[in-house]
C-alpha cells in the first residue's frame, strides 16, 4: 500500500494539489496530511490586513498566499477529485512563534 505524507496541503492553486496529490497515488494508496485550517494564524492575518490598510493597499483575500479551509470544505474537495474520506479532525492548537522572526522560522 502506498502512503502519501505532504504538510503543504495548503498551498494555492488548492485544487491542483489536490489534483495532484490524487493521480501520484496508486491503486489502494493513502493520503494524510496536517495543515492549517479554518481560523488559522487569526493575528497574523489581522496584521496583514491592518498593514495594508495603514498603507492604503487593498487586500484581496484570494491574492492571500495560504488555504485555511473548514473540515466541510476540504472534504468536499477531496471528494470532488476522487478521494474517499474516512476521517478528518479540526485541533485547536498554537503554533509556537519564538524569537523575534518567529514567523520565519
């Protein structure tokens, strides 16, 4: 049995990756995967949007570099593409920011 791992289950174009993800896997293969989803980084997209604002840039939510979907969405694009989902969990955790470039590490 194949096992597919990928914690850049995030990134845009989503459907793609999905797309993707779905063909590199052959016959009874599995997909798992940990990302950010539905709330995630709240503060640091708060920033962003804060520092466009203060700079008078719009900030266009689809031109934002990451996918944070709900459990229902990404199930439904899993489906969409083939996939038959047996479990999904949303966890409330922190992601720890140390230092002062924390968000570069």
């Amino acid at each position: 049995m194949q096992f597919f791992q990928t914690p850049h289950c995030w990134v845009k174009p989503q459907e793609k990756a999905v797309a993707s993800i779905y063909e590199a896997l052959k016959d009874g293969g599995r997909f798992v995967a940990e990302m950010g989803g539905q709330g995630n980084f709240p503060s640091n997209v708060e920033a962003i949007q804060q520092s466009f604002s203060e700079l008078s840039y719009e900030y266009k939510a689809e031109k934002f570099p990451w996918y944070f979907p709900s459990v229902a969405e990404y199930v439904a694009l899993l489906d969409e593409h083939g996939f038959h989902v047996h479990y999904v969990e949303l966890s409330n955790r922190l992601t720890e920011l140390s230092g002062e470039v924390g968000i570069l590490n």
